[in-house]
C-alpha cells in the first residue's frame, strides 16, 4: 500500500474535555461506592482500547495507556487495582448501566450524556479537527468545502455528535450539506477509508497521534478554531 499523506484542516468543533465517567445516577447495577471497591480490591474500566495515546494495546497486546497511568496513580493510595475492559464504544454506557464495568475515561461532554451519567472534572481535550488527504490540500481548506462531499465518522464519537451541526453549517454557507456521511466503527476503519478514497474528510481529535502510527509520513495544517460550532454541555 502506497503511503497515506493526510493534512489536518479547520477544528470542526470544540468539545467539553474528555472525562472520567463514574457510575450512573440511575444505573440498574448496584451502586459502586468507595467502601464496595476497596472490599473488592479493584475497580473495573470500560474502555476502547484502540483510542491512542488513553487506551491502546502494545505488542504483547496488554492495554496500555495514559488512562491506564491516570487510573493506577488515582486508586493507588486506596489499594484498589483497576482491571480494563476492551468494549465497543458505541455501548459503553448501556454495559456500564449493566453493571460490566465501574467507569469510564475520556468521555466528552454532550447534553444527553450529562442527564444520564456523572462525569469527574475535565482532564483532557477533545477537541476535534477535520483530517483530509494531503492530495487535496488545496480543494479543502475548511469544513465548508465538504458540501457535496463525503464525510466519515466513528460511531459513538465526538464527530457524531458533531455531524448535525456541520450539515446545518454546510446548508447556511454552502446551500448544500455532505454527499453521504458513512459511519465506521473504530477510527482506523474511518482513515483506512480516507486513505483509499472512500470519504473525503472525517473527524478527529484535534491533537490525535492516530495517524502519525498509522502512517509513515503525514501532512499536517495547524487546526484552526474559526467559524466552528460549539456542543452545549447544559
């Protein structure tokens, strides 16, 4: 396979920091308090582990991660072990609700998250940007030189709950919206699909590593935050 040259374009949209998710107000699983893990010696995380550089597997295919430091650190002084559960993102609140696991990392803020979980304080950005094909360089220079293009996403993430508002954007500056948005469900499958042509541009955490391993040599555009909606958090 030919090298993929991609360029990062315009931040598409400004997210709430992705966030320690805790249990469920309203969860169907017994509550998880302080005293129930310490009993139990450990703490179970749902995670994704394809999300480089906060969950991801190494060679040996042990998960690894600044979520897996973050969470060890946290729950050291209290002798609680956290043990990481490989899950589709997609439902990982509906398997939290089930009791699979205990909480979630590096969870974004939307309106419908917040009526359903609690979140911790913000400790990371994710904020996202839009990745091109560097061929296309000078086609795309803004997320509004998407209208009549095709889009790509991975199901569950910021860039889906972004997509509405694109198109909303795209129809008031362009008159026309995307062409097609086709959902994948990791984001290597999203920028495989960019690298063979399948979609024009997709979404991405603004400072995402992703393709720099994915990659041998890459393109970049400093992000821009000009002219870019921004998800309510209340």
């Amino acid at each position: 396979m030919s090298k993929l040259h991609v360029s990062r374009r315009t931040v598409v949209g400004s997210l709430g920091a992705g966030l320690l998710m805790t249990a469920s107000r309203a969860a169907f699983a017994a509550p998880v308090t302080l005293e129930s893990l310490k009993k139990a010696g450990e703490v179970r995380v749902g995670c994704e582990a394809a999300y480089v550089p906060f969950t991801y597997r190494d060679s040996a295919g042990k998960i690894i991660g600044f979520d897996v430091d973050f969470a060890t650190k946290m729950f050291e002084p209290i002798g609680v072990k956290p043990v990481f559960i490989d899950t589709q993102w997609s439902g990982v609140i509906p398997a939290l609700y089930a009791g699979r696991f205990d909480m979630v990392p590096t969870m974004s803020y939307t309106k419908e998250r917040l009526e359903r979980v609690l979140f911790s304080i913000p400790y990371a950005d994710a904020s996202q940007a839009l990745l091109i094909r560097s061929a296309d360089n000078d086609k795309i220079k803004s997320i509004a030189d998407m209208s009549g293009k095709v889009l790509g996403i991975k199901l569950g993430s910021p860039g889906e709950t972004l997509k509405n508002r694109l198109e909303t954007q795209l129809k008031t500056e362009r008159g026309a919206g995307f062409k097609d948005v086709k959902t994948y469900d990791d984001h290597p499958a999203a920028y495989l699909a960019l690298a063979q042509g399948s979609v024009d541009g997709g979404t991405s955490r603004a400072r995402s590593p992703w393709c720099r391993m994915w990659a041998a040599t890459i393109g970049m555009v400093t992000p821009s935050a000009r002219k870019t909606p921004r998800l309510p958090t209340s």
